[in-house]
C-alpha cells in the first residue's frame, strides 16, 4: 500500500527488536540473522524469514505476499567486522 524508510537507532544489544517492534513492524525478512539477533525479535512477536538472497524491499515484499519467498541458510556465526553478506550485523 505504501512505502517508507527511516533511519535505525545505534546497534546496542537488544535495542533493535524492541525499536523494530515500537514501528508496529510483524514482519522482517533478512538474508542473514543470529540465533539471539532471531530469537529476540520473535520474542517481541515478529514473524522471521532468514537466508532471503538480497533483492530490493519491494520484490521481497511482493515475493512474500504472493508466496513465492525462498528462504535458505541464514546462519550468521563469523567475523562480522569483515562480512559483506550480512552487512557487519
């Protein structure tokens, strides 16, 4: 229906869940995500779809609504510092 963006709050342990979910956010879809990263959102009642090859927002969310979003590996338990697939998250 519409599209917006807005700026995220500084990465800090358990911040980005509970701000994700103060956006009224059900939803996150993601390529790659840690277990905890994982957990705490579903804790805070967001659905996950982890291991989504990289495609813009809008594909993503057209794929999903009509059931045509492929999920794969999403395990993310590297060096973050120097990641490119998971953006340093």
């Amino acid at each position: 229906t519409n599209t917006s963006r807005v700026a995220a709050p500084a990465h800090e342990p358990g911040l980005i869940p509970k701000w994700i979910n103060e956006q009224n956010v059900g939803l996150v879809i993601t390529q790659g995500i840690g277990d905890k990263a994982k957990s705490a959102l579903q804790h805070n009642k967001i659905e996950v779809i982890a291991g989504v090859a990289g495609s813009d927002p809008e594909t993503l969310v057209m794929d999903y609504l009509n059931n045509r979003l492929k999920s794969g590996d999403s395990s993310c338990s590297h060096d973050h510092e120097s990641c490119s697939s998971c953006g340093g998250h």
